[in-house]
C-alpha cells in the first residue's frame, strides 16, 4: 500500500530524502573538520562566521562525541529507510506496514481475552446470564457493541427493538437470541400502499389498532379486517398475533416498534419497513465477535428479561 | 600550515569587497575547533559555608528520595505511581488520570519557583538542588575517598596503568556503580511496589519491564553523575541557555569583584598589595580549580556557571590567609558593582516588581492548589446522554430518557451511593437497585433511565416538549442503609444534564 498516486511523486520524495540526509553528512564532515582563528587578544571568540556586517556566532564547541551523536542519527535514518517504509514506495526489508501492526495487536489482544470469554462455551447459558462476572462482561460488551442501536439500558428506541421486555420478534430462548447476534436478523414488511391503496390502507391500520385495543374507527376496522386476513395473516397470522421464524410482530400487545398512533400504523402499512436501509436491520457478528463474547452476550441479553 | 579567514582592512571601499582568504607566513593565532575532545575536569574539594549548604541539601533530597518509597500507609505504599492500573497513591490521597490536572499544576507551580529564585539569585537550583548537581556531588565524595584530592588524581590521570592504578580504579567504578544501581532500584520502587521488587530482584524473578528501567536509571545515574558531568549542564541543559531572560541586574549571582582585585598578581602576605599597585586578587587560581564546570569566574557571568559558589568559599580561603576581606568573589548583583551599592540597598532590590509579581502567582497558585486538595471529594461522577436514543415513552404518559453515568469511588474503601435525579416534577430514577456498592478504588459505567410524567398534577404544568436542565446527584450512604441514611463523612457530586420530552 502507497499513499502516492503515481510513481514520479514517489521518486521526487525519495530524491528528496536522499539528498536531505547527504547534505546533512556533507555539512557534519565540514563542520567536524573546521578551524576557527583564535584571534590574538580577543576575549570573546565568534566562528569567523559574520553577515549582515556585524553580526557573529559565539563558538562554544560541543564535545567531540556529540558530534559522533550526529552521526548516529544519519546511520539511524539511513538503515530506518532500509528496514522501514519510507522511501518512495519501497516497502522496507521488514515489510513493516500499519495495518499488520494493528491486526497483530488485535490478534494479540484477543489472544489473551479469549480464555477469559470461552470458559463460558462450556457453560449452559442461563447458568451464564446468573454468574455476575460474566453479566459485568456482557455488559460492558453490550455498551460496545449493541449500544449504538437498542440503547445504553437495553431499552431500544423507534424501529430497533427493546430486549429488556419478555416480548420478542424472533422468541427469547437463550438459542434464538444467540442465533440473532450470530447471524442478524432481516426482517421486512412490505410496503402495501399499492396494493390496497390509500382507503384500504386506513382501514387496515384501524383494525390494527383494534387488535390491542386501542381507539379505532369501527366501520374502518370491520373492512379493515377482511383485508387484514387477505394480506397480512401470511405473516401475522389469522389473528394478529405474530410469527417469531419470519419476525413478524405481535399486534396484540402493547409493544409497537414504530408506534402506535394511526399515522405510524399507517405509514408502516403504506411504505413497509426495513426496506430502506440496511440500518434497521440487525447486523450479523459472527465475523466481528468470538464464539466465547457471543455466548457472553447473549447470556447477558436473555438475562435482561429472566435474571432478577 | 594554517588557514585563516580574515576580512580586508578596507574591504567596504572595494567594489566586490568580501572576505579573502589568506594564508599567513607564520600564523597569527591558535585554532579552535566546533568540536573539541573534552578536557576532564578534576575539581578540587572545598570547604566553607556554600560547601555545608549543599551538603545539607545532598542530604535532605537523598534522604527524601531514596526514603520515601520505604514509607507505609493504611497498609500500602505511601508514595506509588501505579502506572499500569492507573492510579497514583500519595499518602492519603489517590490520584486518577482524571486529576491530571494537578499534575499540570505541579509543573507550572515547579516554573513559577524557578523563575522567582532564579529572579532573586541565579541558578540556586543548578548550584544546591538539581538531581545532577547532587549525584555529581555523592560520585565525587565517593571518588575523592578513593583517589584522593586533585592533585592525586590528576598524578592519576597521567601514571601508566598499574596494580594500584587498577585496584583504585576499579573500587571507584565498583562503589559508583553500587550507588547507582541502588538509585535506579529506588526509581523503579516508585512505579511498582519497592519491597516485592527487592523480592524479585533478590530471587531473580524481575518483568522484563522492571529489569529494563532498573538498568536504565542505574546507567543514566553512572554515566551522568560519574563520566558526563558537567557537560550535562553546559551542553543539554537547556536552563543554561534561557537563564539570561530570568537575570536582570539585580540578580543575585556569583561575581568577581573586578574594581576590587585587579590588577591581579601575586604577592608576600607582608607585602602591601598597595603600595605596590596590586588589586587582592593573589592570582592563585583556586577559583579555577575548585570549579566543577571548569571556567575561570573573573571573566565574569558565563552560561556555563552552575552558581555552586564553589569559588566563594575557596577565594574567601584566600583572603582570610592573606588578611584581606572576604568576598572578593560573592553573590551580588549587576547594580550593587556598579552602583557600589551598600548591603541594605542591594537587599532591598530584591523585592522589585519582578520578583513580587513571580511570588504572588506561585502564592495564587499554592494557595489555589492546596484549597482544591482540601476539599476534593473522593467520588466523580460522569453523565453522558445515551446515544442510541433521544427520549422514548415508557408508557403512556411517561417520558423516559437514558444516560450513561460513571460513578467512581476514589476512596480507598468500598461505598454505597444512592442516584436521584431532581429538576423536573416527577422525575425519578428507575431500574436501578440502590445503593450501588463500589469496591475501593475503582469505577462503574452503567446505564441509567430517568422518567417523568407528562402531566405531574397537582395544579403543575404539563411537561413541554423540548429539553429540560436537571441535575443528577450521586451521594453516599452508610452500608446496609435502608433508603436516605447518610454517612458520617457524606460525599456526593451533583452532574447537570438534560432530560428530552419529544414532540
């Protein structure tokens, strides 16, 4: 990897560095070798050096291993720019590059934490969600990696869903939670505007809200119902209440995902959701987490609901 | 054959005028080089109330450095800068990364008394207190016992490798060695606990790290203290060179009295230097001799002077030998020379805006310091609005906002707090078992959930939408403590933050 764009770039920079460190070698040898006149009398003594009429350098010299200290520094930079990338594109003996240095302390890292995280594969995981150094672990997991989403407290917030309820979109048994961070979750509703157009839509959405008994037009909702079992139960079932293998939510209960008043609903039924972005999707981690932290944290966030 | 730089006499009347070189038949001066072997230095030892100063100083910081991490307290190290768990025991306090700034307080209120004794006296610190100055001290003491005074070392220097040369050599080398290596033990007992670390140095079990550092101070303390020397100070040192800022002139600093001593030369005791056109300088040289940095001090104020007062207390030898006055070499200032000042006036210069301004500050800041010491509380607590969401309905009615909060007991014993949330009607904390307990010494990040009810009642208004002030205070109890029971000595920290009601 090169940070430079092209090849005569490169080589100016490398010319550049060649000639810098030359020209300091030159100018060391010169200086190393120089005699001042010790004029006869004068107390105070320059480098001979004067410019700008009157203006001098006091000469205090440096011993001479300072000088060799300089030297140093022209070997170090010399067998930095062998070993090391650093000129032009040349890669350095090594073949030292950021990224391995950083992938090798993450290696190293994990390394020594994952002990630490596997003990608990040999663990049944409601025995994992009890033990309260594992819940410290999983905790400050969860803040890491699930935060960003379903919140600090696990709490969720509009389309991501809330884990610390006994309500679930793909069931809450210690195998599903752990099939859901291993492998995410890509549930989708489909937008159904189209299909039942702007009427249809309303209707359906006032049945909805009469499933968990909330406030709803009843004409509406008698139409909405025949609709309802036409192109909803597919998913929701017959009589609204869910299907935890395709992770379609209960529409019963008081939990709503994306809120309950009728334009929420509405909006849901006309547009779908999930389908925009890939943001509201739960992503895998089977690629970002051991098996060890998964089990940790699923422990972690099954307890949330069933550990007191 | 040499070669000489020199400019033509009336070069600013040729048309191309410019230095021409020219080589002289029989040369006209001595070269100097940029760089030059460095001629060893051997100081000859002196005696005299400076002498006793930095003896006694040598003493009080030794004593200081190489005691203090031998000190217990509440059962630990007193002094330990536990780098690796990040937390600094001085005494009775605990320091986190967090009280860094103390630290940075420590430094400027370390500035402000360098610029201030270095106002009102030069280079006090160079001369009494730098680690340099003092371990140079112990080396020399310990070379001075083995080799003896200077002219025996300086024979030293010259005689031919022998058994004796060999043996006085190598006890010298051996006893520095031992005091330095004792010196980079003591560093590292700061770091990591001192008696474990003589465990593991006496059972070979050293880290790699410990090994490394021990090795590492016991060589920087050899090679400064016993082979670089003064060059430390004239070559690395950078307060050598801005030191001239700091003096003005009256600033006290070690001077030859030229008007005094001069013509200089060298004379019977009985002679009257007088009568025979003679300053009291007897032209002895002790003053060179004494010198650890090797300048003559009767050229006047140089970059090189570690105001060690070495020469003082050998001139005044001199003169009480010879009869004169004391002091033809002494602290004085610029002023006080030419001004032929009395003792009164030059004393009373010392207290000149300059320095009054320096000692106010450092007075500010001390005073500041030691206040904010005084009544730091051994809990911090962070409050970091949650990310994920802004605010969400709990229930009907009920507004929920989630924080993330770290609570940290700097005590050394475990405390248990209880978290209230106050500035809103209604607003509570829920979801969290109280008290929390945290162990000594050590943090907690968790999420905290605050509510409130959209319609409080009782005649208040409804909550409006937007973001609201309140405070988060976090406060201990005593163990075991059923709801409020405060602790005898009570600590709390009160955090402002925002509680969001949307739209």
């Amino acid at each position: 990897m090169s940070d430079f764009v092209s090849t005569g770039w490169a080589l100016y920079v490398a010319i550049v560095t060649l000639v810098s460190i030359a020209a300091c070698a030159a100018l060391l040898y010169g200086m190393g070798r120089m005699r001042v006149a010790r004029k006869a009398g004068e107390r105070v003594e320059t480098t001979g050096h004067v410019w700008d009429e009157d203006l001098a350098e006091l000469n205090h010299p440096l011993p001479r291993w300072w000088m060799w200290l300089f030297y140093a520094t022209i070997v170090f930079a010399l067998a930095y720019l062998v070993l090391y990338p650093g000129l032009g594109k040349l890669p350095g003996v090594l073949g030292w590059t950021s990224q391995n240095a950083y992938a090798g302390e993450v290696r190293s890292f994990d390394a020594k934490l994952a002990p630490r995280y596997s003990r608990y594969l040999a663990m049944d995981l409601e025995d994992v969600a009890r033990d309260p150094e594992a819940r410290a672990m999983g905790e400050r997991l969860f803040l890491n990696d699930c935060a960003q989403c379903h919140g600090s407290d696990a709490g969720g917030s509009k389309g991501f869903p809330n884990l610390r309820d006994h309500d679930w979109l793909y069931g809450g048994t210690p195998e599903r939670i752990r099939e859901s961070i291993v492998n995410g979750r890509n549930g989708l509703m489909p937008a159904f505007g189209a299909a039942l157009g702007d009427e249809g839509v309303r209707d359906v959405a006032a049945y909805v809200r009469s499933l968990s008994g909330l406030p709803a037009d009843g004409v509406r909702a008698q139409i909405g119902r025949r609709s309802f079992a036409q192109n909803c139960a597919a998913c929701h079932g017959v009589g609204g209440k869910g299907n935890q293998d395709v992770g379609a939510p209960n529409l019963t209960d008081p939990t709503w995902l994306y809120g309950s008043t009728e334009a929420a609903i509405t909006e849901t039924i006309r547009n779908g959701r999930g389908e925009a972005s890939t943001v509201t999707r739960m992503p895998a981690h089977k690629d970002r987490l051991d098996a060890g932290k998964i089990q940790v944290l699923a422990a972690y966030v099954w307890g949330l609901s069933n550990v007191r | 054959m040499t070669r000489v730089v020199e400019h033509e006499p009336n070069a600013a009347s040729t048309p191309r005028g410019g230095p021409r070189r020219v080589i002289p038949i029989q040369p006209t001066a001595d070269e100097v080089a940029l760089y030059e072997i460095r001629k060893k230095i051997q100081p000859r030892a002196v005696h005299g109330w400076f002498a006793r100063w930095r003896v006694a100083l040598v003493f009080a910081t030794q004593i200081v450095y190489y005691g203090l991490p031998w000190l217990s307290w509440n059962g630990r190290q007193a002094v330990l800068f536990d780098l690796a768990a990040r937390k600094f025991y001085l005494f009775g306090g605990v320091f986190w990364p967090q009280d860094v700034i103390y630290l940075a307080v420590l430094l400027i209120v370390g500035a402000l008394s360098l610029f201030l004794f270095t106002a009102v006296a030069g280079r006090l610190w160079c001369g009494y207190a730098c680690p340099q100055t003092v371990y140079t001290e112990i080396f020399m003491w310990i070379e001075r016992k083995i080799e003896g005074d200077r002219v025996a070392r300086l024979r030293l220097d010259g005689a031919p490798m022998s058994p004796r040369k060999f043996a006085l050599r190598s006890a010298k080398h051996a006893a520095w060695l031992a005091v330095a290596s004792w010196t980079g033990y003591t560093f590292v007992g700061y770091f990591t606990p001192i008696r474990d670390l003589g465990h593991a140095v006496a059972t070979l079990a050293l880290g790699p790290w410990e090994a490394f550092w021990i090795l590492f101070y016991s060589a920087t303390t050899y090679g400064n203290a016993g082979w670089l020397r003064e060059q430390v100070c004239k070559y690395m040192c950078p307060y050598a060179r801005f030191q001239s800022v700091m003096f003005d002139k009256d600033t006290l600093v070690i001077t030859y009295d030229r008007a005094r001593g001069e013509p200089r030369g060298g004379r019977a005791k009985s002679v009257d230097p007088r009568a025979k056109g003679l300053g009291d300088c007897v032209d002895c040289g002790i003053c060179v001799q004494v010198c650890p940095t090797g300048i003559d001090i009767r050229k006047g104020l140089q970059h090189e002077c570690i105001g060690c007062a070495a020469c003082i207390d050998a001139c005044d030898q001199v003169m009480d030998r010879m009869g004169y006055a004391p002091g033809l070499i002494r602290y004085t200032t610029e002023n006080a020379l030419e001004r032929q000042l009395p003792d009164r006036a030059r004393w009373r210069r010392v207290l000149r805006p300059r320095t009054l301004a320096y000692a106010l500050v450092l007075l500010a800041m001390v005073g500041a310091t030691a206040w904010s010491l005084a009544t730091r509380v051994p809990l911090r607590v962070d409050v970091i609005r949650d990310r994920g969401t802004l605010a969400r309905e709990a229930g009907p009615g009920v507004i929920e906002n989630v924080y993330r909060i770290q609570v940290m007991n700097t005590d050394e014993r475990p405390r248990h707090y209880t978290v209230e949330a106050s500035g809103l009607p209604g607003l509570r904390v829920v979801g969290l078992d109280q008290p929390i307990e945290l162990e000594a010494a050590s943090a907690r990040l968790f999420a905290l959930r605050l509510q409130a009810p959209l319609e409080p009642g009782e005649g208040k208004p409804p909550l409006a939408p937007g973001s609201h002030k309140i405070e988060i205070e976090v406060g201990s109890v005593a163990a075991g403590a059923k709801g409020k029971e405060l602790e005898h000595d009570h600590v709390e920290r009160h955090e402002q933050s925002t509680f969001i009601v949307p739209r």
